[in-house]
C-alpha cells in the first residue's frame, strides 16, 4: 500500500500583494481549476475570502451553474 501526498501552498508575497491591492481598492477574484475545497482554503489563506462572508462558485462554463456559500472558520 502507498500513498501521495499533495500540498498547495501561497506563494511568498501573495498575502502582502492581496493586501497591498485591497488598500488600493481594488477587488481581488480568484480563478483556479483546483477542487472547491482547496480554491477556498487558498482564498482564505491569502485574504480574497473572509469567514462570514458570501461566496459565489462557478462549477462548470455557465453561470447558471453557481453555487452560493457562506464561509464559516
């Protein structure tokens, strides 16, 4: 029996760049082909998602195909 262990992980600055972009008001969106799972893992860990706050997942290539989730942390 074996196994793979896979780890997605932020780049160095990507937090500080997010940060940076925010204060200059500018809205940050993500677009990943990642499962939904690690998309909003990554998206809280660099500041794009907040807990509490709604999210809009597009699954698929038409919009009548979104989800709608509140993130609770």
């Amino acid at each position: 029996m074996g196994f793979i262990l896979f780890y997605n992980h932020l780049k160095d600055d990507v937090i500080d760049l997010i940060k940076t972009l925010k204060e200059a008001g500018i809205e940050n969106r993500m677009i990943t082909g990642d499962s939904t799972f690690t998309a909003i893992k990554l998206a809280f860990k660099s500041g794009i998602i907040f807990a509490d706050k709604r999210v809009i997942i597009f699954k698929g290539s038409t919009p009548n195909r979104a989800i709608i989730l509140k993130i609770h942390h």
